[in-house]
C-alpha cells in the first residue's frame, strides 16, 4: 500500500539588513529563512508577517514575491512548495532574549553572502547564488524583476525547512 502523500505550503522572508540575510535556527546547525507552514484561511503575506514576528520579534511589510520552490520530501512523503518574499522591517531588532512563540527556533542572526557561500549547512542552497543581494540593491527603483521559480528538489531529512 502506498502512504500518502501530504502537501505542506509554506511562506518565508527574505530579511535583510546592511547586505546582510536574516536567517533562524532551531539547533545553531542548520539555518533557514525565518517562516512557516500557512494556516488555514490565512494569505501567504499574513503568513510571512506571522511567522516572522513569532521566530524573531520583528514587524515585517511583505513585499513582492520573488521566489518558488517546489520538492518532495521522500522520507516525510510530503509534497513541499515554498513561496520566498521581500520584506522591509517596519519595527524591532534582533535580541538574545527573544523565545520563538509556539516554535522550535532557537537562534537567529544576519549572514554575509559570502558566508552564506560558505556554509552548506544554510538551506535552501539556491541563497548561495546571490540574487537576493541584487534585490535589496536595488531597492530605490520599483523591482519590475520576475518571480525565480526553483526546480523540482528531492530532499532528504535533513534538508526538510
């Protein structure tokens, strides 16, 4: 008998400080973007505020959409699709202090590109490319770019965020 298959959205921020990402994580192993699994009757932005806000105890506006990944997690027999958005910080900062509300995340700090580039252990890989860093430089002009959508990915357990 075959199991079956769950399907998980998910929306998650791209927060960016000085040339800088935001990412959070639950063991200070592997870090990701700040974000979560969309509730019911929920939008994909309210979702991207929500879990910011849970995991870090920063007010975000979302901006556009910029980027879709879509994978199987083979192990969790899930059907993942992830929807990545700009985000400007209206309020907060980051402080040691911080407990994720209702959440596993334990840790969060800014990385470098290079950084990033780096350390294999940041997910998803697609950050490594950069073109997040494009966006944010560009942010005085209206961004008329395009939504990057990401391949299909089988995962294994360790890259199921």
């Amino acid at each position: 008998m075959q199991d079956k298959i769950q399907f998980r959205i998910a929306a998650r921020a791209l927060v960016v400080e000085d040339n800088r990402l935001l990412l959070v994580s639950d063991n200070g192993e592997y870090w990701y973007l700040p974000g979560g699994r969309l509730e019911l009757s929920e939008s994909l932005t309210d979702c991207v505020e929500r879990e910011v806000y849970e995991e870090t105890g920063l007010s975000v506006k979302t901006g556009p959409l910029l980027h879709v990944l879509e994978c199987f997690d083979l192990n969790d027999h899930q059907h993942k699709i992830h929807f990545y958005f700009q985000t400007t910080t209206i309020a907060g900062t980051l402080t040691d202090s911080w407990c994720d509300q209702g959440g596993s995340v334990q840790f969060q700090r800014y990385f470098s590109l290079e950084e990033i580039q780096d350390n294999k252990k940041i997910l998803p890989r697609f950050l490594a490319s950069g073109d997040w860093c494009q966006v944010y430089s560009q942010m005085d002009k209206v961004y008329q770019g395009t939504v990057h959508m990401r391949g299909f990915e089988m995962i294994d357990a360790a890259e199921t965020v």
